[in-house]
C-alpha cells in the first residue's frame, strides 16, 4: 500500500464565480522529493485546471473560498492582491 501525500493548489480566478477564468496559480505537492520546486504561475502557458470548478471535476477538494473585495469609495483603482483566491487539496501517492 502506498502512503499518501496532501497537494495544495492556490487558483485565482477573473472573478468570485467558480467557472471563472483562471489567471494564476500555485501548486505544492508534498509527494514530490524534497528538493523539487513549486510550480509558480508564469511556469506554464496554460493553468493547470481552466477554473476551479474543472479542478473541482478533476477530483480536487475546494478548502477555501475567496473572501469577497471591499470597495471602499474613492480607492477603486488601487493596486493589491488577487481577489479571488481559492485553495484547494488532494491525497496522491507519494511519488518516488
């Protein structure tokens, strides 16, 4: 029997729908050797998964939800983080 190991997968999406648009990425795979490296966003032309639903259909767990933006008036056209964010995981056996 194989032991298994947890991956983490950050999508942002275009917007709060789960159908959304990927537009960055980041995957932690804790099967991987230990000396392996995450895949950033920029690794790859094309995200991993179109949106988190078709992450989703691909037998990942969403375990968090974007936290909706606050808008507060007159600061519409700063600068910050990705708004849409979800974290999803899985169990995969441990590669060797």
């Amino acid at each position: 029997m194989s032991e298994l190991r947890q991956q983490i997968l950050i999508l942002h999406l275009a917007s709060s729908d789960l159908a959304s648009a990927t537009i960055a990425w980041a995957l932690y795979d804790g099967a991987s050797a230990e000396d392996a490296l995450p895949m950033q966003s920029g690794d790859e032309k094309e995200p991993p998964y179109a949106s988190v639903l078709a992450a989703m259909r691909a037998g990942w767990n969403v375990i968090q939800l974007a936290v909706l933006p606050q808008i507060v008036p007159g600061h519409e056209h700063e600068s910050g983080n990705l708004p849409y964010e979800y974290v999803l995981e899985r169990k995969v056996a441990l590669h060797e």
